[in-house]
C-alpha cells in the first residue's frame, strides 16, 4: 500500500513511459501511478498494459477516446485517486522533463513541511531549464511575472506541472468547476488552491527540456494562459471560494 500517487498523463509517449514508470517505482519511497491515456495511437497504452502484469498492485491505467486536454486528464485522475483513498496526489511529465527522484522532494513538503500543495519550481531559485530555447524560456518566465501581476499569486513558476496535492485540497476544491485545459488549467488549479486559503510552496527543481517524443506544446495553449488569467480574475471577483477545513 502507498499514501500516494503519482498522475501521469499521455499521448504518444512510447519512447518514455516504461523507463519512466520504472524510474518511479525504484524510489526509496513506494508511490503508484495512475496513467491518463487519451488513445494514444503509437501504442502507449499497450506498453502500459504488459508493465500492469509485473506490477499489478502498484500500476493503473484509465484509457480515454481521443484526445481531450490536460485538464480533463488530470481531473478525471484526481476523481479516481480520491476515490481510492489516496493522501498525497501527484502530477507528473511521461517525458522526464520532471525528474521523479524530485517526487521525494515534493512529497516532504506537504507530509513533514506543513504545504498543502508543493510545486516543483523552475524559477524560485532563479531560472532553471536545461536544453529550452531561450525565446521559450523567456515566453514561460515572463508568462509567469505576468500570471503574479494579474492574480496576486506569490509564485514564482505559476505554469508550472509538477506538484503534489494533500488530499484535503483536492476535496475542498469544486472540480468540476474547474474550466481549462491546457497551460490556463495549471495557473486556475493554483489560482483556486491559494483563493481557497491553502499554503502553497515552491520547491527547487531542476526542468529538462524532453530528449524523446514530440511535445505538445503550441500556441494555442500559450493563448489560453494568456486570456485565461484575466478571466480567471474576473471571475474572482463574483465566486465564492470554499476555506479549507481548519480555517
């Protein structure tokens, strides 16, 4: 049995998933891992399906028709892994931009360190991305300066997609309310997390740009986060946000 999970969303993500499932599951830590696979059509869910026999207890896969948004995957993760009694739910990379032996460094921050949700941080401790193009690490800094000015959050890598939830936030948060999908559905979890009055914490990582498969990255998402923070403001304005239990 473990207290926690990691969510790890896919599609296309052949050359990475086993060795990163196998790269989690070698930690001094036991984490499982829950799988989000929207039809990945070069056989990621096949890959995931022969690595459930050898780890039939410690593995599980949702497979979803098509692809439908990061924020839809993780929801539906998050539904899943509250349902199964889960303390501590994770977000994770298939590509290993996110390197799981940070995972350790996440987890203490919300079991020993007092966080409700702990994020693993580019640019907490100045700016640490490997193998991006500058104009990319410049458009994902700065989107983050302006995600603060707009929302008042005081994080520093407000995109960012490696955290870890208590189980507690996950519950007090309305997800079904929850409107984005890409890079927007990243800043509204943390946005919403923070209006709800929990201690969010950056942790120091370091982000290395992906060696294998292709990104999903394109403008389309930057779009989203760009429009997505003045709504998510506005919004601010009229939502009543639930507190968290101990306030």
């Amino acid at each position: 049995m473990s207290d926690s999970i990691v969510i790890i969303p896919t599609y296309n993500e052949k050359e990475n998933i086993e060795q990163i499932i196998r790269t989690v599951f070698k930690l001094e830590k036991i984490f499982h891992i829950l799988i989000i696979d929207d039809g990945s059509p070069d056989g990621t869910a096949t890959i995931v399906k022969t690595l459930q026999q050898e780890f039939p207890d410690r593995l599980f896969m949702i497979e979803r028709k098509g692809k439908q948004g990061l924020g839809t995957a993780y929801i539906t993760g998050f539904k899943w892994c509250l349902s199964h009694g889960y303390d501590y739910i994770f977000e994770m990379d298939a590509d290993f931009s996110h390197n799981p032996n940070d995972l350790i460094k996440l987890y203490k921050a919300c079991a020993e360190q007092g966080a409700d949700v702990s994020i693993g941080s580019r640019y907490c401790n100045g700016v640490n991305v490997v193998n991006w193009p500058l104009g990319r690490v410049l458009m994902s800094y700065f989107a983050s300066v302006y995600v603060r000015l707009v929302t008042g959050m005081h994080v520093q890598d407000t995109t960012a997609g490696f955290k870890c939830y208590r189980r507690e936030v996950l519950e007090t948060i309305d997800l079904d309310r929850i409107q984005f999908k890409g890079y927007a559905f990243q800043i509204e979890m943390k946005f919403t997390a923070y209006k709800c009055g929990f201690k969010v914490v950056e942790v120091p990582i370091i982000f290395i740009n992906r060696e294998l498969g292709v990104s999903k990255m394109n403008s389309s998402i930057f779009g989203e986060a760009l429009f997505g923070v003045l709504e998510l403001k506005w919004w601010s304005f009229f939502r009543k946000y639930p507190r968290k239990l101990n306030e």
